[in-house]
C-alpha cells in the first residue's frame, strides 16, 4: 500500500534565494558587536528570522550571532565568542 505524501508544512512559501537577497545588505554591513534589524516587509517572521540565522551561520559561523524576532523586524546581533585561554604549556607542547 503507497499513502499519498501528505503536504510540507515546514516547506518555506517563497522562492529560492528571495529571503537572503532581501536579507544580505542588512546583515552584510555589520561588524562585531552591532546590532542589525531586518524589517518583515511583509515576510513572514518565521521564515525571515531562519534566513537571517542560515546565512549569518553561513558567513560568519556557529556561535557569532543571536537573533531575535519582533512584531516588527528581525533582531540581530554579531559578536565574537569567548575563547578559552591556551595556557603557555599547551603551546609549548
């Protein structure tokens, strides 16, 4: 027996790369420690907000970035991690 798929819930509604081209001349300009807001311009915040995350993960890596979605934008915020200090043996070794 082949049930019929049933339809993608998670499947984004807009086409290929319209988020991020609308996106990237926000978050392309910041540096660490700025905060940068993507209006929704009419996007929903959901799929705009996991675009934002996708590509700053994409350009600047895991663990640089949070972000925080309003009724109005989405929020966010590039910083750089905190690095465990090496002690001097480690680097000796």
């Amino acid at each position: 027996m082949v049930l019929p798929k049933s339809p993608k819930s998670n499947q984004c509604p807009y086409p290929r790369n319209e988020l991020r081209t609308y996106l990237k001349p926000f978050v392309d300009v910041l540096n660490e420690g700025d905060v940068g807001c993507i209006p929704l311009n009419g996007y929903e915040p959901k799929w705009l907000a996991q675009a934002v995350a996708t590509y700053a993960g994409q350009i600047w890596g895991p663990g640089t970035y949070t972000t925080c979605t309003t009724e109005e934008d989405v929020q966010i915020l590039r910083f750089v991690p905190e690095q465990e200090p090496v002690s001097t043996q480690e680097v000796l070794i």
